[in-house]
C-alpha cells in the first residue's frame, strides 16, 4: 500500500464495521482511509474482539473501538449514538465488511443445511446492513452526500459449491444495498457493494478448498486477484467524492474474472492435468 495518499477523504467521518487483523479486507481499507485524511470508528462484534488484534489498528490509526453485535438493534442504536457523540454529527462512509456461516465453520452441506445456522448467516451477512442503514438513517447519522459500501462476492451471481449459503447471503447483500440505495438517494447518499476476488484473508481461509478457488480466478482473470490493498484503494474511491453518481451497482473488482470466458494458460494446466490421468 503507498504511504502518501492523495488527501481524497481529507475531513470526512466514518465507521468501519469488520476489521479483524492485518490480513482483513476492512483493516487494510481503513488504513487506506487514514492515509487518504479520513477519521473513523471501528467495529466489531464482541467476541471478534477477543479473537482479533483489533487494539493494534486502533493505536495506529487513533480510531476507537466501539463493540457492535449486528444482530441487536439496540446495540447498533448505541453505535449510532457513540459515534455521532465522538464526532459529533454524522458520517460521510461506512463499510460493512460483515460475514459469518455456521453451516460453512460446520463444514454443512448446501442441501443438508442447519436452518437456523442459516438465518445467522443472512442475519449477520446481509440482514446486517439493513440494520445499520436503518438505525444509522433514523437517527440522522447520515451526512448529505455520504457512501457506503458493502463487500461483498461473485457467488452472489454463480455457483461456488463450497461457497454454500454464503453464495444467498451476499445475493441478499447486494438487493438490500439496492433497495436501501434507491431510498437515501434524495439526500445524495450513495449505497454499492464491492464484488472482491478471493483474498487470502482470515476469513477465507475458513472456507474449504479455498486455495483451489484463489487459484482458479488468479488464473481466469487477465489482470489477475487484486489484494486487499488494492480492494482498499477501490473503496477509498467509492468513499471520496469523486464518484458521487455512482449507486445501486454491484462494483466487480476482480481483475476481469467476470467477464472472461477462459484462459489459455488454465486451458494448458487443465489439458496437461488430463492428459496426465489418461
């Protein structure tokens, strides 16, 4: 990541929600963020608290952490409260960068899920941002003009068999970012989410044969997987006001994965691997 920015989001205000330790996607956006002059509050869920290093993000960037179970309405309401206080007004961002499956922790096949192991999935993975955009709304916590962006995948749109229910919570993600987009639009407040490649965060690596999928689309996309830091600077775009009449999208920052049919190098590897087995 470059150490000099630009100053694209000198004086706005935020709240990150997910950063968990150096390898997550949200920790390296709100590095970004600080090099770019923007202040913010982190947050995560308690127990993300515990197992993360969280305090170490907070010291470098003098954000404060402020617990936030996503689930609970009225700690969201306090969120709102507390940041509005710290700042005192609105914000100008906020990043969901939120996912959780018990059923994929639990190594649960898609037609032989826990149900209610599933409705954690979309409560904490989707459902979430309707929460926030809802409490965060109602409250005024919502600066004229602000942005917010949701991570979110391509399983959305296709198949990733491992990928399981998370492949219907971030398709719940992506409408709720439209839907809530088309409604804060009349006070300029853009809502988008952000199509990432695999990344090889903490989070990832949960998922079975991950390696096999970040291999893949490595190989698939003509530009190859961006890093998080790349994804950073993406969303630190989305964030500035450079990009005020962009809402409502669904924002592919794959490197051309989902526009690309095949590749002659995976063709070769795929010839080859068959060729090898006969």
């Amino acid at each position: 990541m470059s150490k000099e920015g630009y100053g694209l989001l000198k004086g706005k205000k935020g709240i990150i929600f997910g950063a968990l330790d150096d390898r997550s996607i949200a920790w390296r956006i709100a590095l970004a963020c600080k090099r770019e002059g923007a202040e913010f509050v982190l947050s995560n869920a308690p127990i993300a608290l515990r197992l993360g290093t969280l305090n170490a993000l907070s010291e470098e960037t003098g954000a404060p952490i402020i617990p936030c179970d996503v689930t609970s309405d009225d700690e969201i309401e306090s969120l709102v409260d507390q940041t509005k206080e710290h700042f005192g007004g609105g914000v100008d961002f906020v990043l969901h960068a939120i996912g959780m499956s018990p059923n994929i922790r639990k190594k649960k096949e898609y037609t032989d899920l826990n149900y209610k192991w599933f409705q954690q999935s979309l409560d904490i993975s989707a459902i979430s941002l309707h929460r926030i955009l809802h409490h965060i709304d109602g409250k005024g916590g919502l600066n004229d003009g602000a942005s917010v962006v949701a991570l979110s995948y391509i399983g959305a749109q296709r198949i990733f068999s491992k990928y399981s229910d998370m492949n219907d919570a971030k398709a719940l993600l992506e409408s709720i970012a439209r839907n809530y987009g088309s409604r804060l639009a009349k006070n300029g407040i853009r809502v988008n989410t952000v199509s990432q490649a695999p990344t090889k965060t903490s989070a990832g690596s949960g998922i079975k044969n991950f390696d096999g999928m970040y291999t893949f689309a490595e190989k698939l996309s003509p530009l190859g997987n961006p890093t998080a830091d790349e994804c950073a600077d993406y969303c630190v775009t989305l964030f500035s006001d450079l990009t005020r009449k962009v809402t409502m999208q669904n924002l592919y920052h794959d490197g051309g994965f989902v526009t690309s049919g095949f590749s002659e190098e995976l063709l070769d590897d795929l010839a080859h691997l068959y060729t090898e087995e006969k």
